[in-house]
C-alpha cells in the first residue's frame, strides 16, 4: 500500500511539473479518489484513490485506462475490513464544451480480498476547468458477482 501512494506522488509530481509542456498531444493523465460502495453488506464505504490514462480521438471520443485501490479499508456488517482494487477499461465520451458533462461504458476487474471477477462497468460525470487542468467529479458503477459496485470520485485530470 505503501508503495502505491509513492507512486501516487510521483505521478502528481510528474503532472504538475508536466503543465510546462504543450498541450498538443492526445494523451491526458489523471488521479482520482472517492468512496467505493458495495451496498447492503457494507456497513463502512472504503476510499479509494488511483489514476486514469487516457487518449483522445477526437474532442468527443477518449480511450481511458483506470486503476484504483484501497487507501482507507471500509468494514462489512461482520466487522471485518474491506478492500477493493479496479482496473478498468473505458469509452469515454465528453462534450465540447467547456463545463465537459462525461459518460463513459467499459469492462472492470474487481479483486476485493481474493475474490475476483470481471464486469460491465459505466458512470457519469462533470468536467471543468481548474489548477492547469480538468476537475471532474464522477459516479461509476460496476457489476460485480451480480451486485453493484459504486465508485464517487473527485479527480484532475491534465491533458499533454
């Protein structure tokens, strides 16, 4: 765990020192955190924090990979901790204009204590701008072991 948040400000650091480059390529970089919600068994959310690669297509159109995991545990009605980590692939697509409203459809990876599986996940989301970048707040849920997993987060995201 502790090794992800050093690369988490790594990252953060490579981004801020990255805003003096042109913004002429299609890559864009973003960190993200939010509570993960697993519904009715989970009496306490877990937080989770990661990162979002991206490329544009077009002003529409983005490919985005995400990779979240657990910061803080969240706890089940059973008193034991709760983790989760996603790795998720996304079509994403934003509006141009400049408040960018967001919807984005892919495919998630969830391991949440060994218990691994794969699902349909979509989410929505709002964009604008602030600090050299992108604000967005965002909620995306995924099907997980036939339940939904919802993620709300708040991210900036940097376009190169």
């Amino acid at each position: 765990m502790k090794q992800f948040l050093i690369l988490i400000g790594i990252l953060a650091s490579v981004l801020v020192a990255g805003q003096a480059q042109a913004r002429d390529t299609p890559w864009y970089l973003g960190l993200k955190a939010g509570l993960m919600d697993a519904g009715p068994g989970v009496v306490d959310d877990a937080v989770n924090a990661g990162f979002d690669l991206g490329y544009r297509h077009n002003r529409y159109l983005s490919t985005e990979a995400e990779l979240t995991t657990s910061v803080i545990d969240g706890e089940t009605r059973g008193g034991r901790d709760w983790e989760v980590d996603t790795l998720s692939g996304f079509l994403a697509l934003r509006s141009n204009t400049r408040v960018k409203l967001k919807g984005k459809v892919g495919i998630s990876h969830v391991d949440s204590g060994g218990d691994d599986d794969l699902g349909l996940s979509y989410g929505i989301g709002v964009g604008f701008p602030a600090a050299g970048g992108l604000t967005e707040i965002e909620y995306t849920t995924i099907d997980y072991n036939n339940e939904d997993l919802d993620f709300f987060s708040i991210g900036m995201v940097f376009f190169y």
